[in-house]
C-alpha cells in the first residue's frame, strides 16, 4: 500500500504531536526515530543500540542531533523516513530551535567527568575522546585515573580536559561536554576563576595556546556524560579501600588469573574453603611468602569490605584481564544484531552486552 504524500504543515503537526524520539548519533542505525517499528523497516536492525538518547519533543531531538552532526540526520515515523533529498526537508529544520542553528562542527568531541567521596577522601576522573567522521562520531581514546588524600570533582574534571586536550593532534577544533557549568562557563570566557580551579584553567589555556586548538564548550545533562561519568567513579573507588589488594594483587604473572585469587583470599578470610590444593591458593601462599607486609594491609583491606564489594572487584579484575584481548566472535555477532556500536576490546564488549541485557529486564 503506497504511503499518502504530505505537506509542509501537516508533517509539522504530526512531528510536534509525537512526545518522545530515539535519537541515535553514529552506526547503521544513525537518526531520528519516533519508535522502532520505522528503525527497523529504514535500518533493518531489530532493536535500537545502548547509545540511543531518548528525548522529549521533536525539536529537542533535532537539536541534540544538530549538536553532533554536521549533515541532516534520517527522520523515521510511521510509514516515513524522510531524507534531506526530500523536498519536505526544509519543514524539519524549520523546527530546529533558534538557539541550535547550525553552526561549524568541531573535528574532536571531548567528554570529561570527575567524582568524590568525603568518606573516602578520593577522587576519580576520567574522558573519552571522539573524532567527528562523515559517518558520525567515532570513539579514539579514553583515560581514567584517581588520587587519595588531595582534590574534589571539580579539579578531577578539570585536571581530565586537561590531559584530553593534550592527546589530540595540534591545529584542530574541538568540543568539550561536561555536566559541570564551572567547566564549560570558564572555557568559553564568561567566568574567572581564582585558587586551585583558576590554576588548572591557565594549564588548559596554555595547552590551547601551544597546540594552536579550537576549543568551545557545551554544558550537558549527566545523562550525556554517562560514560566518562561511570569511568571517574571507578577511578575514585579503585584508590579506596582496594588499593593494597590491587598492589598486592599486581604481583600475580597472569593478568587473568587476578580475579581467581581473590576469590581464593575472600574464601580464605571467611573460613569457606581452604584453597592450598587450587592454583590460586598456591599463588595466594607465595604471595603472602613475598610480600608479607602487603599481604597484611590487603587482608585488612579485604575485611572492611562486603561480599558485594568484593564480587565488584572480581568483575573489576576480570575486566582488565580482557582489556588487552579482542572481542570474541559471538560477542560481535551479538552486538552487531542489536545494532551496537563495534567494540574496542573484549571488556568493552562485555560492558556493552550488560548493558542491553539490563535494557531488556526494563
């Protein structure tokens, strides 16, 4: 059944009366979408990826779309998807708010986002870094880190723009997103800062200056930051009360076998098992032979903490054992199915998998 035509004011009026969209940035997928029966018949995919924004009116997801993207997006509803070849085109950016006229598209995107604990007394901070391609937005590189006894989450994510600026090529334009009005207010002028802050923003301006950068700044809902946002508080609670478990920990040879041996020392310390005939527990006893001090820090570290906590950490160990190892096949068979951005490595691919199967218990 051939789909009826439409007119300028008509597709207005449905556009305005649709509530929410799905907004999907870069991929296969890439575009505008009011739900996902016209994604799939545009796209051919079964399911939106996890980076999909969901955004309230169609003006606001135009907007967020023309933030990021120099060229027009797809806009699917109903039976439509419209292009900018379509001669109605000119109606969709009609909608476009005054405010995010389109403007010069910066070549790098820069997220940064920090966090600390009082209680703790630590503090995280982490970016991710994003080159702008034809087809959308490309992750490049990521840094996350933390510190115990000095800073907040102002100065952590100051201190990540930091050193994000200094790992893109010199004589580039580039956008920093942060949820921290601080932030992307002194960046763009509009706010002097004095003390520790003011000391990391003329670091900042001298990167600027000697790498001859373009830089503006946008402020973003967390939401947006999501990602850098996750990496500052892992940075953070990595100082904790983990540190002398991950100092001792570092000494196992075999990156994978990490998290086997914690799981041999919470057994220990609780009384659950005794792991002497296990490799783990082997490597367990030489450690403590080894390192005897550190064996007793990280054995009072490992009893202030919970069986939740502990189960974190093993994840945690897990993850960076599979940072340096590629994605397995059937991970990205998976993740291509559902439409998922390709990822680095198979920590990321496994991030990426929890993440959807959390979406579909929703």
């Amino acid at each position: 059944m051939r789909t009826p035509p439409l007119s300028k004011e008509r597709l207005r009026q449905i556009l305005r009366g649709i509530p929410h969209w799905q907004v999907v940035l870069e991929g296969a997928g890439a575009g505008i979408w009011s739900g996902p029966r016209p994604y799939r018949r545009a796209t051919g995919l079964k399911r939106f990826p996890v980076h999909a924004q969901t955004v309230k009116g169609f003006p606001a997801a135009l907007k967020l779309w023309r933030s990021r993207n120099p060229t027009p997006p797809r806009v699917g509803f109903g039976r439509h998807v419209l292009t900018e070849e379509d001669p109605l085109f000119t109606a969709i950016w009609e909608l476009l708010p005054p405010e995010a006229a389109p403007s010069v598209c910066a070549q790098f995107l820069i997220r940064s986002d920090g966090s600390y604990s009082d209680r703790q007394r630590a503090m995280g901070f982490a970016t991710a870094i994003y080159a702008q391609e034809q087809e959308g937005l490309r992750e490049i590189g990521r840094v996350q880190g933390g510190n115990v006894g000095w800073g907040n989450s102002i100065l952590a994510e100051f201190g990540a723009v930091a050193i994000a600026l200094t790992l893109v090529p010199p004589g580039v334009s580039v956008q920093v997103e942060s949820d921290l009005k601080m932030l992307t207010e002194a960046l763009e002028g509009k706010q002097a800062l004095n003390g520790e802050a003011g000391i990391y923003l003329k670091i900042i301006h001298a990167i600027i200056q000697h790498k001859k950068l373009v830089v503006s700044a946008v402020k973003q809902p967390r939401e947006t930051v999501v990602l850098p946002h996750e990496l500052a508080q892992r940075g953070r609670k990595a100082q904790t009360t983990s540190g002398p478990i991950h100092a001792l920990l570092q000494h196992v040879n075999r990156a994978g076998g990490r998290a086997l041996v914690l799981e041999a020392f919470h057994a220990l310390e609780n009384g659950q098992a005794d792991p002497d005939q296990t490799w783990a527990g082997r490597e367990l006893a030489r450690l403590r032979q080894i390192k005897p001090d550190l064996f007793q820090e990280a054995q009072k570290a490992l009893k202030s903490m919970t069986p939740e906590e502990v189960g974190q950490l093993v994840a945690q160990f897990r993850l960076e054992a599979m940072r340096a190892k590629p994605p397995t096949e059937k991970q990205l068979a998976l993740l291509r199915s559902l439409g998922a951005p390709a990822p680095a490595d198979r920590a990321e691919a496994a991030r990426l998998i929890e993440q959807l199967i959390k979406r579909k218990r929703r």
